[in-house]
C-alpha cells in the first residue's frame, strides 16, 4: 500500500519519517519559494534487495527505451562500499542497459583506462552487464545554462550513444563535496578527466587540480548537473539514490571510514533536486544513538558546505527541494 506524504525542506533539514526523528527548534522555511509547478515527488522503500531496486524504477512510471545507459560509481580498488552487481545486476538487465563511467581525475586504480578496466572486471561489473568508459575515445562539450564558473560542461564523448539514462548513485559522504548523491554522480561522475578538473577548479583549469574556491566547485557541480539533464530532456532521464554503506567518504576512496549509521533505503524521482534534498532530510533528521548516528555524517557535509549544491541547483531550476514523499512499501 502506498503512503503519500507531503514533505518540505526545513531550514536545518529534517524529516519525521520511520526510523528519523524531526529536531526540536527546526525553522520552517521554504528553500526554493520560487518554484511555482506541481511539487515532484519522491518514491522510497525500506527494502534494499534487487527486487527493491526494481519496484523503486517501476515506481516512477517512466519506460527506459532505445540505448540505455545506467551512470554509476565503480568504486576504488581496495574500497568496498560502491554498489555490488549482487544488487544491481537484476536492475541492470531489465531495462537492457549499459554500465557507464569515466575516468577520474586524481591518482588511484581509475585514473587511466587499463587501470580502470582492472578495477571494472576485480569488481565484477562485466559479469552482469556491458560496460562502457565513455571518455575512453575523448570528450566532448555540452552547454551549461549557468556559465558563471564553467562554460561548457565537458563529458565523455560516448555519451551520445545513449537515448535514454538511468542516474544510480550511492547516497554517502564525500571528501571535497560534503556529500555524494544523484547531483554529484551527475556532475563530476558523467565529466571526462579533463571535465573533472574544470569543475574542481570552477572554471579555471581543464590541466591540473585547482581546488581552493568551494563554493565555485559546488556550484560548477550543480551547473554540470543541470547540462545533462537538459541533454537528455525530461522524460530520458531518471534518479536513484542508494542509502546504504553510508560512510563519511566517497567511493573514490580506497580505504573509506566505516559508515556510522545503519543502512536505509533506497529513494527515486525524475527531480534529481527533490531526490538528493529528501535524503540530506532523511540524514539531518536521523534518530542518532550509539551505534547508529549519522553526526559524522552531518559534520562533513555541513563543514564542506555541501548543501550548497542543492541550494544553487534548486537556484538554476533543475529542481525544487519541496516534494512529496511516497513510500512503496
């Protein structure tokens, strides 16, 4: 039976839900008072099975047709907290897709393509579907609605092949954007190496690693986001984020912190603004004791600024962080 709630963004971020609890004090006030449609809504389930991934993607309504790429993180070699193909395998072959990904941009087992097919085949993705590194014949520019920072947004080339994309990203923390979700895996994750450095340095440089404006690069994330969205038009495009595993560091890491707090779900829309705000709501209103507390978790993403992400991506339209909450179970 399906459980329709309406939900909207606190100032501090919470969420009365089960297994959260709502903060005491929490100041009512809307983030993004100029969105003026029909709020989005965001499906969750408890359930973190294969078959959960499945009914949360039937949930949405919308059918993957034509080449279909599926965007995940591949994970570091020696980390363990990516998604598994045990989860996603089922998932992957039902809407006949394609695992895509593009190098990274710093040291480490997918910094170069024959390092990143290692790590690809150690982590078993080849055995339950294709998989494609779209950068691996050279990148391409797509426009950016917001060019404040960067003026392009640069991805791997291969990423016309695709007709329709599915956004599965791992909801954890992350060392340099507070907090990885659809927006991040989006941005940086679907950017080519070259992308990858201009985002990170907010324009500046497609050469080397500048990172000393944070606002600049969460906000070149949000823009980055925002291009491929509207590359792929509404429709073609659809959101999952997984809670789970939810340590303080991303999956690029090859030996992340031990997540803090216990697994909880699995969370879907077309809006990739309400999706990943209704999981920052879920962590900031979290029921936190010992052994299971997600103030780490909070810790980095506020030191970081990482709303900020959500907060300019809601700014330049992608999305609103009002939304209504359906739960599937």
């Amino acid at each position: 039976m399906k459980k329709v709630l309406l939900f909207v963004s606190l100032g501090i971020l919470v969420l009365a839900c089960s297994g959260c609890k709502q903060k005491a004090g929490a100041q009512q006030q809307l983030q993004d008072d100029t969105f003026d449609g029909a709020l989005p809504t965001v499906y969750v389930t408890r359930g973190l099975g294969p078959q959960d991934l499945i009914r949360i993607y039937e949930a949405l309504g919308v059918e993957a047709k034509g080449n279909v790429g599926v965007k995940i993180s591949t994970g570091e070699m020696g980390g363990d907290n990516y998604l598994h193909p045990e989860l996603i395998g089922d998932f992957v072959k039902k809407v006949n897709g394609t695992l895509v990904e593009c190098n990274t941009a710093y040291g480490g087992s997918r910094a170069t393509f024959e390092k990143h097919w290692e790590t690809i085949k150690a982590h078993g993705f080849l055995d339950i579907a294709k998989v494609d590194l779209m950068d691996e014949d050279g990148d391409m520019e797509i426009p950016v609605v917001d060019d404040t920072h960067i003026k392009s947004d640069i991805v791997g080339k291969h990423l016309a092949n695709y007709d329709f994309m599915i956004n599965l990203a791992h909801f954890k923390g992350h060392e340099m954007g507070g907090f990885g979700g659809v927006l991040k895996n989006q941005s940086i994750g679907f950017a080519s190496q070259k992308g990858k450095l201009y985002i990170h340095s907010a324009g500046r440089s497609t050469t080397r690693w500048i990172s000393d404006d944070q606002d600049g690069f969460l906000e070149s994330m949000a823009a980055a986001a925002q291009a491929v969205h509207n590359y792929f038009g509404e429709g073609k495009i659809v959101y999952i984020d997984v809670m789970n595993n939810m340590s303080i560091d991303c999956d690029c890491s090859s030996h992340p912190a031990d997540p803090m707090l216990k697994d909880y779900g699995i969370l879907a829309s077309t809006d990739p603004v309400a999706l990943d705000q209704a999981c920052l709501d879920i962590i900031f209103g979290w029921d936190s004791k010992p052994g299971d507390t997600a103030q780490p978790l909070i810790d980095r993403i506020t030191q970081l600024h990482g709303l900020h992400t959500v907060e300019h991506a809601a700014a330049l339209g992608l999305g609103s962080r009002q939304y209504n909450l359906v739960n599937i179970d």
